[in-house]
C-alpha cells in the first residue's frame, strides 16, 4: 500500500514566531525568489490539508492577491479541519469536522497525491507530535519580533525531533528555505 507523503509547510522570523501584530506576512522583505520557489511547490497536484483560522485567512485575502503561487494555492482541493466552521466553504474547500490526526492518518492511506499544509501552526504542531510529517518545510525571514510576535511556530508541540536536512536556499534578501525530514528524538538511541 503507498503512502502519501504530508509536508507541513511554515514561515517564521528567527526567533520562531509565525506572525506579528505590526510587520506583514513577509516581514518587510522582498520575495521575488522566494516566490518563484513557492510556484514552483504549489505546481504539482496536492491536497492541501489547513485548520480553521488559515483557512479564513486564505479566504478572505487570497483570491484578491494577483500572486500566481497564491492563485494555485487557491485553486487546489482543500480539506480543512474545524468544530468551529460550517459550509459551504470557499476555495474549493472540503469541511471535516473529524479530529485532524485521525483524518490525515487516514488522507495518506487513501490519497493519490501527496498532502501539504501552509501555515496552520497547531494543525501542524498536533500531526508533527502524532508522527505524520515526512517534510518540514521552514521559511525563515531574517527579523526577530520579540516585541510584536505572536503565534510561537512551534509553542505547545510536546515532542522533541531530531531534523535531517534534506534541501535548502538562501535568497539574496536573507531569506532561508529549508527542507528537513523528522523523526522523534529518542536519547536513549545514543
């Protein structure tokens, strides 16, 4: 039986936070690069797997930002996980109000195409603890908001994991995309 690979796939500042009351989404920084890379990720055919409060952003901002990866992203089937939401949803979205480990356990038994998140920091950090990320992927923006951070990428995750380096860029505006493969550190392995 194959097994669909799940990439959880977030941003951050260096100092690990996902958002700001006061800085945007990019941090200020220019992401032309960047964005050509996310084209070329959000390119293939994958289900996108989001929580709620992603989800209400997507859909609210999304289809208004003349951005192709944006767009893509748009345009693919989504389930999103949420008790809070009903439908009918937006951006070709499908509603499932299972618990989001369990679906997605059961999303890589049966997709044919692989599964991504973006953003849907406790979404991630609940599938990263429950061992079903095969591909972290962390776009680091060179700020450290210590004042006006909000939204710790990896605050309340209760497993410690030990990351493979499997790829990763720097852009010329100091930006670093890198890819890793985790696993649950155990120190007694040592």
């Amino acid at each position: 039986m194959m097994t669909a690979t799940f990439t959880a796939d977030v941003f951050m500042t260096l100092d690990g936070y996902g958002a700001t009351h006061t800085w945007g989404g990019n941090w200020g920084k220019g992401q032309a690069d960047l964005w050509d890379l996310r084209e070329q990720l959000y390119t293939p055919e994958q289900l996108i797997v989001l929580g709620a409060n992603t989800y209400q952003v997507m859909a609210k901002f999304g289809p208004g930002l003349d951005v192709a990866w944006i767009q893509r992203f748009c345009a693919m089937e989504k389930v999103v996980y949420s008790n809070t939401l009903a439908e009918p949803l937006a951006l070709n979205s499908t509603l499932s109000q299972r618990d989001a480990v369990e679906g997605v356990r059961e999303l890589k038994q049966t997709s044919d195409v692989p599964l991504r998140s973006h953003g849907s920091l406790t979404l991630n950090r609940a599938l990263l603890d429950a061992g079903l990320v095969d591909r972290l992927e962390v776009t680091v923006f060179p700020a450290i908001t210590a004042k006006t951070g909000i939204s710790p990428v990896f605050g309340g995750a209760t497993r410690d994991f030990d990351l493979e380096l499997l790829e990763s860029r720097t852009f010329d505006d100091g930006i670093i995309w890198s890819v890793y493969r985790p696993t649950v550190y155990d120190p007694t392995a040592q």
